[in-house]
C-alpha cells in the first residue's frame, strides 16, 4: 500500500540529522580519546571514511531501489533472500539496542536517580508519535535537529574568541598502546544515521533523487560539525577523561561560561529526535520484511497514516526491556556489531550491481566492506572485554 503521507528532501534531511547528532555527539569525544589518545584524529577520520563509503554504496543503491527497508531491500534484489533476511535482522537488532542505549543517555541526563524508567517512559511517548504518521516524525525531527545543530555550531564558533579562563589539569598520561580502531568503532556510533532515509523508502516524495541528496548532504553536515567539535574539545578532553565529566559541560565551564544546564537541555532533546528517527527507520524495515515472509506478517498491518504500527509497538517493547537490562556499554557495543554488519551486506550488494547501474568505482564498496569488518571486530573486542562507556 502506498503511503498516504510522504516528506520531502528537507524532512529527509532532517530525520538523517536527527539521527546522527543525538546522544552520540555528546559522548563519544571523551570515550574516544580515553581509548585514543593523541590518535583521536586518526581515529574520527576512520570512522568518518567508513561513513563516506557506506553512505556511497547506499548512495548507489537508492538511486535503483526506492522500497523501504534500506540494504534489507536492496540485498533482496541484488544478493540473496537470506543474506537479506540477516542483514534485515542485524539491522532490527543493532538499532533496538541504540534506541535502549540513547534513551538510557536521555534519563541520565534528565533524572539520573530514574534513568531507567524514564527512558522507557521516552521510548513509548515516540513511538506513539511515529505510530501517528510521518509527517509528524519529521516535524519534530527538523525542531530537535535544528536546536541540537544550534548548540553544536554555537560551541564552535564561540570557541574561537573566548579563551578558557583556568588552567586546565595536567594532561592524563597517554597509552602507550592506543586502541585507535576501538576509538573508530566507537565514533562510528555517531556517525551511524546518516543512511536511516534509506528505510523510509516510497515515504519519501521522489524517493530516487531525494534518498540519495538527503545521505549526501546529512553526512556533509555532521562531518564538518564533528571535524570543528574535535578541534574546540582537544583541549578538555584529558581533563574529562581525569573528572569523569561531560566534555561540553567541562569546555563551557573552563571558559568560565555557565552553560551546562543548557548542554543538558539540548542533549535530553537531541536524545530525542535520535530514538525518534530510529522508532522511524527500524519499524519500516520490519514491515518490509514482513511484507516479504521473512518475519511474522503482523508486523506488516499499517494504519491509516500509513505507519506500520504493530512493528513499531514490538520494537519500542523490546528496547524498553534492554533500557533495564544492563548498562549503556553493553547496549552500544551489541549496536555496533549489528549495524557495521548490515553495512557490510550493503557494500555486498552495490558490488553485485550491474556497470550501468554503478555510479561508484568497484574499490569503493571493497574498501568499505573491509571497513566495516575491521570496525565490528574491534566492536566485538570492545563488548567482550566489557568496555564501560562513562
């Protein structure tokens, strides 16, 4: 059934913002050089080259296949029905447990002493929203993404004319042995949104040219604000990692600026228009396969706004369990396992298309497919060994 509902490229922009610049932003910097050290550059340039070759291969693979689902569909028609179903799967499960993780974030920072409950709280209040149409998704996205876009441009430009005002802490010593793909893999996690407009598929007004523009032009936007945050934050950053203290809090501080309750503020939103988008993307795969026999046909019913209801209320449930079920490292590490796998899938399907259809020379999926193994090993090494993101 076509959707009776459909956004157009801004909306679309703005969900793939909504979807990056959410609690990843407001994290990952500190966990990062913790694990990197010095390396942090290196570490955000692999992270961001791995985005860029994923955002290709879907680029590519948009411009031909205009069904929800994303690399679930697009394996569909250019590999196999199970490597499909998996990555379908992989992609379902990854993503539940980064809306667990980020709701997990968002009741830290609104009422730590009830983190857990009010993350389940959020995560049922956004799913009614999204049960409610799409227009209404990307709405609220463009607010939220454009109030957390604000911050993170003002944090940059302030920075370049207001000196910090103390003496920062003497630097932590710095490993001898930096985990720079670690660090990657962990940055990977806020980068990892910008292809989620490739789920939403014919809910998209000219889905074909305005799938692709919107990955392009959401990627480019985040990679500039994340190139100037990591310039700005350097300073701080082995400050934090000494205080076990929020890096924006601690930079606006040691400019002797009081703006921490404003960085809690807009991080509680962006946490929102992030398990917002991700409620979007990840029901919509989940109807598609549905639609496909590849998972229970329930998951399939829309409503009258065209929403596939019954897969969005079967995956706010299940990421509600994981929000009590254990910390947010566990959550984000069984994330990034399960999203660079499904981006893996993806670079297998672009190499699989025809040379009429290639818009991309062959050796970029290959680089990224090597990517995104290497990054989920280190992914996996990270969730075994327990990694406490803080």
């Amino acid at each position: 059934m076509k959707p009776t509902q459909q956004v157009g490229l801004f909306g679309a922009i703005a969900i793939g913002l909504a979807s990056m610049l959410g609690a990843g932003v407001f994290v990952v910097f500190r966990e990062a050089f913790d694990l990197a050290a010095n390396w942090l550059w290196l570490a955000l340039m692999i992270a961001a080259t791995t985005a860029a070759l994923n955002a290709a291969s879907i680029y590519q693979l948009a411009r031909q296949v205009d069904r929800p689902g994303g690399v679930y569909a697009y394996a569909r028609v250019y590999r196999t029905e199970k490597l499909a179903r998996t990555a379908g799967l992989a992609f379902i499960l990854g993503k539940i447990a980064s809306i667990a993780a980020i709701a997990l974030v968002f009741g830290s920072y609104v009422l730590p002493e009830y983190k857990t409950q009010v993350g389940a709280a959020a995560i049922a209040v956004l799913a009614i929203i999204n049960i409610l149409g799409i227009q209404r998704t990307a709405l609220i996205a463009a607010i939220l993404a454009g109030i957390t876009v604000s911050l993170l441009v003002f944090t940059i430009v302030i920075s370049g004319f207001h000196p910090y005002a103390i003496d920062l802490v003497a630097p932590v010593s710095m490993s001898e042995d930096p985990k720079i793909l670690a660090a990657a893999a962990i940055f990977f996690f806020a980068f990892a949104g910008y292809a989620r407009v490739a789920t939403l598929g014919s809910e998209v007004r000219d889905a074909k040219n305005n799938i692709p523009k919107a990955i392009a032009i959401s990627l480019a936007l985040v990679l500039l604000i994340y190139i100037g945050l990591a310039n700005v934050l350097a300073p701080i950053l082995p400050a934090t990692v000494v205080a076990d203290s929020m890096p924006f809090v601690a930079h606006f501080s040691a400019m002797g600026l009081q703006l921490g309750w404003l960085v809690i503020a807009v991080a509680a939103l962006a946490s929102l228009g992030s398990m917002l988008a991700l409620l979007a993307g990840v029901s919509r795969t989940a109807a598609e396969m549905a639609t496909d026999g590849a998972i229970t046909a329930l998951f399939a019913k829309r409503n009258r706004f065209g929403a596939p209801w019954m897969a969005e209320i079967f995956i706010a449930l299940i990421a509600g369990v994981l929000v009590f079920s254990g910390p947010i490292a566990w959550v984000i590490s069984l994330s990034s396992l399960g999203v660079l796998f499904y981006y893996a899938v993806g670079h297998l399907s672009a190499l699989a298309q025809p040379d009429e259809e290639r818009i991309m020379p062959k050796f970029v999926p290959l680089i990224g497919l090597a990517l995104c193994l290497i990054l989920a090993s280190s992914a996996g090494l990270l969730f075994a060994e327990g990694l406490q993101p803080r």
